[in-house]
C-alpha cells in the first residue's frame, strides 16, 4: 500500500513541476499536499482533508496541524488560478485525442449571501472547473 501511495504522490508531483515550471519548488509542493489531500479525502473541507492526512502520515502530528498546513498553502498569494490549475488542465486537455467534451455551466447559491457561476469541464465523472465568477447574494453580477 505504501509504494503505490508513493508512486502516486510522485505521478502527481511529476505532473505539477512539467506544466509549472515557473513556480517556486516549495510552492509547487504546496500544491501537489493541496491536491493530494482533496483526492484522498473525496472533500473539500479542511476538516475531513486534514483528518485524512493525519491519517495517511506516519507522523504523530495531530489533525489540527494539517489544517494549519492546509490553510497556508491556501493564503499562499502565489497560488492563483491562472498560475497553479491553468497550466495542469491545459496539460491534460492536450493530452487527450480530440473527441466530444461536456462542459457544465452551473449557478449557486450559498444561503441567500453568495452566487456562483461556475464553468467546468466533465471529465471521468469529475467536474474540473475552468472559470467562475462570485457576488453577493440578492444582487447583480460583476465580474472582478
């Protein structure tokens, strides 16, 4: 069980440092826990993702660590769309051989204080989102 964690943790981090070369190492790395944490727990609330890495690690640091980690990694200013997941889904979208693709267009509403509309790709039963917009809830859209 551990090899194939480990050859998986190192597919994932393969595929990162080729399409963001341009990105500082220890911000990459930062990227490849986030997406290893959201892969592992199936979530993506940092509860259940740090739950998962403090169970998945061979360490003794407790939960409540890894979701200091995790928040980190998601204030980091260097991890924007357009810098860590855009390169990632251009990859892999040219990778694969020109057939049909799904796109979901999808608005939300959080509790009556938050919309968004999300543009996303289908792709193996997943929706990757490529571009979405927020507002507050009970007013018109602007785009930032």
């Amino acid at each position: 069980m551990a090899t194939s964690r480990r050859s998986f943790i190192r597919a994932v981090d393969s595929l990162f440092r080729q399409s963001m070369s341009d990105m500082p190492q220890r911000t990459r790395q930062r990227v490849v826990v986030l997406t290893l944490s959201i892969l592992c727990s199936g979530s993506l609330t940092l509860r259940r993702m740090a739950s998962t890495q403090a169970y998945l690690t061979l360490q003794t640091t407790c939960a409540a660590r890894h979701k200091r980690r995790l928040r980190r990694v998601l204030n980091d200013p260097l991890l924007t769309w357009e810098r860590s997941a855009a390169p990632v889904v251009r990859r892999l979208l040219s990778r694969r051989r020109a057939r049909r693709r799904v796109m979901i267009i999808d608005e939300t509403a959080q509790a009556e204080h938050l919309r968004v509309l999300t543009a996303a790709l289908w792709q193996r039963g997943r929706a990757i989102p490529l571009a979405w917009v927020c507002w507050p809830g009970r007013t018109k859209p602007t785009v930032s």
